[in-house]
C-alpha cells in the first residue's frame, strides 16, 4: 500500500520535541524543517507517546515467581528498501533512530526491529507480538490483515495513514473501534486501536430473532470480550501465567462460568490431535455401517428420507449426543497420542504412619524436631504460607510424572492437557482458601484454619495447608456431522448442594480444530448456500400458515430458511460474522444458580435470557474453559447447505479436555461393556 502526504514546504512550525527532553514532558521549540521531516518526526512523536501509554506502570511478575517480569513483545516494522512503499510514507532514518534512542531510555524492553519483508517471512512461525507498529502508511482492510497476522489478540495495532480512510478500514467484528486512539498529525491519522479477542457467530440459534440486532450484537461482543483474558506473547511461550491474567481468569471464571485464552496452544498441535480424532471417527462410522447397520452420515441433504442414523446403546468409545454429533474418546488413534493417565496423583508421601508419629514428606512443611518428629509439630515453611506457592507446589506434583529432562530444564509443559499457567488457574478455583476478613467464623484471623484439615493426609494426599491439582482427563473430541442442529440448553453437571453456591469441581476445556481462513473459518457469503427446494419451501410455509391460524403456542421454523434469510439481508460487515460450523454458546454466569433459574423459569425471562448469550467463534489454539454447571447449547453445522458436497473436510472437530476433583467421577454416556474397536 502507497500513501503519498501533501504538506506545505519548507515548513517554519512550532512543534513538540520529545527527543531532546529529559523527563518525557512536551517541549516546544521552534525550527525549520523540511516537510518530510517534520512530519517524520510528528510521526515518531506520536508512536513513542503510544508506547509509553502501554508501558506498565509497574512490573508485571510471574505467578509463582515474583522474580520474573513478563513483558510485552513489541515489533516495529520498516519499510523495506526498494519495496511498494512509498518513500513519502515512511519517516527519515534520523526520525527512526531518535525513537529508538528515546525507547531505549525509557527502558521498554522486548523491542524488534525489522523489515517488512522479515516478518511477512516468518508468518508461519509460533512467534507472535503484544504490539505491532507500522513506520510507513497503512490503507485498506487488506493492508490491516496484512501487517497485523502476527498481533496476538487484544494486541495493539499502531499504524497511520490518510485521516480520511483510516477509520474506515477497521472493521468492528475484528476490532475494537469504540476504544480506538485517533491522532491527527497534518493530513494523516495515527490510530492505536486493539485486536478482538474472538469473533461471534450470528448464524447459531436462529429461532431467536432478537439476537440480531444490533443492540444484541454490541452486548455481545462486549461480553466476549469480558470473557476473555489477554495472555502476552512471553506468557503464551513459557507456558506460565503472570499474577495479573492468573488472578483475572480466576476471577472470570468465579464471576462468568466461562473464560476464553486466546492462542493459549501452538495452532499445529491442536490440529495434530484433531487429524487424529477425525480418522477414528471415520474408522467408527465404517465399523458402524459394517457391523451395526447404523449409517451416521444418513439423511444429512436437505429433504432426503433418513434412515437409522443414532446407535441406541453407547460404546466405551463412542457416545452419541443426538443426530449427526458424537462424542469420541478413547479411540486409537487417541489413545497413542498420549500414554495412559494415573488413576490419582503421584504418590508424594514416605511413611504417613499416624500411629508412630512419623511424618509425610509433604512438599511446603518442615518438621522442627527431625524426620521422626510427630505430625503435630510439623509447621508450615514461609514460603507455603503463600498461595501462589502453595498452587505452584501442587502444579509441579500434578506434572511429575509428565515431564522430560528437557522439558523440566526449560519449563514447558509435558502436552496440550497439563498447560502449567492453566493447571495453576484450575487449582485455584478448585481450592479457594478461607478468608478471615469475610469470614463470620469465631476462629481466630491469625489462625489459617485450612492447617487443620488433616484428612488430606488420606489417599495418597499432600497433607494439610497444601493444595489438590485437578485431575487431568483424556483428551476426547466431539464431532458434529454436517446436518446437526443446535442442541437443547443444559448444564452438564448438577450443583452439589443447593442452599450455598460452591467452587467449580468440574471444568471443561475445548480446543476447536478451525484452520484459520479455511472452509469452517471463512463466513458465509450468500451465493455459497444451496438455493432452497421450492416444493419444500411451499409446505413448510403451508404448515406455519396452518400453525398460526390455529393458534398454535409453538410455530415451526425452518431453520435452513432462516439461514438462507439472515445470510441474504446481512450487509457485508454482518457476513463476516455467519459461520457455517457452529462452535458451543453459553450463557455467561448461569453457573450459579440464581442466574439460572431465573434464565430458566421466569415468564419473561427470554430477553433476560439473551442478554447474556454468547456464540464465540474460535480458531485452533484458541482454548474456552467452562464450569460444566453453565447453560449451554452446541450450534448447528449447516456444511450441508453449502454449494459443495458434505464432506469429511466439513466434520466440527471440538476437542475436549476434563478437569475434576480427585472425588469426583462423571460415568454417563459412556457403555464400557461394549467396545466398539
């Protein structure tokens, strides 16, 4: 993209220097320059103020290291020499150095430099940015995607170009125009504006109209964004969560039910696992049509006479949620991708004999008379008085058994299942610690009252004052066949007692299997859909003209009509925002139950009901944790509808990952007296 500033020429201006300023206020000055400089250096000026307004006012540390600041990745892009760019557009080289003088001073760390040409090269890298800056103009929604691939999520975007087209260009499904940063410098605009953390899918449950407007569209969005917790690059290549996002998806998840980590895993690994699950439920489909005359894949045209398409009893590795969606675990090609998991954690005791007073050797307590000393007298350290190291403690028992050499040296988690900045989250949520200053309790605030549960020291357990990780299920997939509809609301899970609301012991993790830009990621566009069979259309209208005239409670709705209707009546902007896979919405909150019974049971609650509906659209990496009390629904896979054949490549492959308690055990759906391999 070229952009060419007309400004007058030599240009006397009073301007604001902020290179040769020791303590970063404005100085004005006066002194001639050339047009192209001055606006090279108005150009500089305006970045560097940008950036110190994203510096953290204080260090941002590790979670279980306060030793370590997490930073934010910052690249600069520059024009290449001899490219498309015009040179016009481009701030001088004396410009450039000064700013990266100035940035050096000013002690933002993690700054990389390079040209266009580099960082388009690397596209393909895991490497991504907290904050993408363009020194030469920027026009066109295409330019934008361009040199914004590499931004994370909620990353900030700062590039310039002609004021006039500038705020056209940013599209608000992909960014978050409202709190944009516009700069007027002479004829151009320096925008700072923030990347989306997900787009939503307005193509799912159709038989709401009034999650169309644009009323709902902005909730929603707004929502999404709430649900979501912004992870930097430096978090995203340790594995390791800083305080700031460990105690905001803690929070989000206590608050909402649900949490979004955008690109939380390296996009190749989530779909490894995909690959692998959709070969065994092409493997499944075959042994179903082979030995138990059951064909999933029937009926899934529009109009077509279906035949048995569900199996009536579940298998140890198949279970069938209803028409066209299964739930697939244990398969084998599932199986070999990771080794078999241990039915409780690893033992971390030597010796627990209450009777002789010997005392475990628990990770966080010190005995003040010796190994022999008696249980009583074990106190805990100074550091396990701390709960980020009481979390980090059981994180590193919980991936023991899981890690190489390598990986202990450097860090990194073992596999997608134990994510060590996740595992920490889920440990806190699951183990909240007793709060004296809210507490009514007559016990003493000096007191930690979780010393005394010595039960702990039980099956295998730390002890007390320490706390349990979650156990970590198998990864399983749940498939969605072109032609399933969107599913009944529910929870998955029952509340444990009904008078007080309890900690998650629960939680679910889904990774979907998106390519990003492929068939399952690119929106609907109108002329993609199958015309709609008119003899089909002419009953169906028949039949909700008869409806209605009897005043029936329920009318149906078609909703393949009701797709075709949307995609037609959306403008271009809305288009970008229908899917053909549908991924799961939730209503944000409805784990507790207040929330739900009202959303659920009220007369009037529909509005109250949408309201809190969210239908995000996520790409591989991206991972959504969920309460598995919350309302929820998977959306539908109109693949069927489209201009090409229902194909394997049209299969929703949502991978899924359980997190529970040690005493918790979920047995429904599966059959394990019938194998289907």
């Amino acid at each position: 993209q070229s952009i060419i500033f007309s400004v007058p020429t030599n240009l006397y201006h009073v301007k604001m220097d902020m290179f040769d300023s020791s303590d970063d206020e404005e100085q004005v000055t006066a002194a001639p320059l050339s047009s192209h400089e001055e606006l090279s250096h108005e150009i500089c000026n305006a970045v560097y103020i940008e950036l110190m307004k994203l510096k953290p006012k204080v260090p941002v540390t590790a979670m279980h290291d306060t030793n370590i600041i997490v930073g934010k990745e910052i690249v600069v892009l520059l024009a290449d020499e001899g490219g498309n760019i015009s040179a016009q557009s481009v701030p001088t080289d004396e410009s450039v150095r000064q700013l990266q003088t100035k940035i050096q001073a000013a002690k933002i760390t993690n700054v990389t430099y390079c040209t266009v040409r580099e960082y388009l090269e690397a596209s393909n890298s895991h490497s991504k940015f907290d904050i993408v800056v363009c020194l030469f103009g920027v026009e066109g929604q295409g330019a934008v995607r361009l040199y914004s691939q590499r931004l994370l999520p909620k990353g900030t975007f700062i590039s310039y170009g002609t004021a006039d087209v500038v705020k056209r260009q940013y599209s608000d499904n992909d960014w978050i125009v409202d709190s944009a940063v516009y700069r007027p410098i002479e004829s151009i605009s320096l925008v700072c504006i923030s990347k989306r953390a997900a787009r939503r899918n307005q193509a799912g449950a159709l038989y709401w109209p009034a999650l169309r407007s644009a009323e709902h569209a902005a909730q929603e969005r707004k929502l999404i964004e709430e649900i979501t917790v912004t992870l930097s690059a430096q978090e995203l290549r340790t594995g390791v969560f800083s305080t700031t996002t460990h105690e905001n998806a803690v929070r989000i998840m206590h608050q909402h039910g649900v949490c979004i980590f955008p690109q939380l895993f390296p996009a190749s690994e989530v779909l490894q696992w995909g690959e692998a699950a959709r070969h065994d439920m092409k493997d499944a489909i075959q042994t179903l049509r082979n030995k138990h005359h059951v064909d999933l894949l029937a009926g899934v045209r529009e109009g077509e006479e279906e035949v048995v398409n569900v199996v009536k009893d579940n298998f140890h590795e198949l279970s069938m949620r209803e028409a066209y969606r299964s739930d697939l675990r244990n398969s084998p090609r599932l199986k070999a991708m990771h080794a078999e998991l241990p039915k409780t954690l690893p033992n971390t005791t030597v010796s627990a004999n209450k009777a002789d007073g010997k005392k475990a050797n628990n990770a966080g307590y010190v005995s003040t008379s010796g190994a022999a000393a008696s249980l009583a007298s074990a106190v805990p350290t100074a550091d396990s008085q701390t709960k980020s190291a009481r979390i980090h403690a059981a994180v590193e028992r919980c991936v023991a058994n899981r890690v190489t050499a390598e990986q202990a040296s450097n860090g990194t988690s073992p596999e997608l299942r134990y994510h060590r900045g996740l595992l920490a989250v889920l440990t806190d949520i699951m183990n909240p610690l007793f709060n004296p200053a809210t507490s009514k309790s007559t016990v003493p605030s000096e007191v930690n009252i979780e010393h005394g549960n010595w039960g702990k020291w039980n099956f295998n357990g730390p002890g007390p004052g320490a706390l349990n990780a979650p156990c970590v299920g198998k990864m399983g997939a749940v498939v969605s066949l072109p032609g399933c509809t969107d599913q009944t609301i529910h929870a998955d899970t029952p509340h444990i007692f009904e008078h007080v609301h309890l900690p998650g012991h629960y939680l679910n993790l889904f990774l979907p299997c998106v390519v990003p830009r492929s068939g399952a990621d690119v929106p609907i566009a109108a002329s993609t859909l199958v015309p709609a069979d008119p003899a089909r259309t002419l009953a169906i209208q028949k039949a909700i003209s008869d409806a209605k005239a009897k005043d029936a409670e329920e009318v149906y709705v078609d909703e393949a009509t009701e797709l075709r209707e949307l995609v037609s009546a959306a403008t271009g902007e809305e288009k970008s925002e229908c899917f053909l896979q549908g991924q799961t919405a939730f209503v944000v909150g409805s784990h507790r139950m207040s929330v739900a019974a009202v959303a659920m049971t009220d007369a009037d609650a529909q509005p109250y009901l949408e309201a809190r509906l969210v239908r995000p659209h996520l790409s591989a990496g991206d991972a959504l944790l969920f309460d598995t009390r919350i309302l929820h629904f998977g959306l539908s896979n109109w693949s069927h509808l489209a201009a090409n054949d229902a194909a394997e490549k049209d299969w929703r492959m949502m991978l899924y990952i359980n997190y529970h308690q040690q005493w918790f055990n979920d047995p429904k759906n599966w059959n394990d007296n019938a194998k289907l391999f």
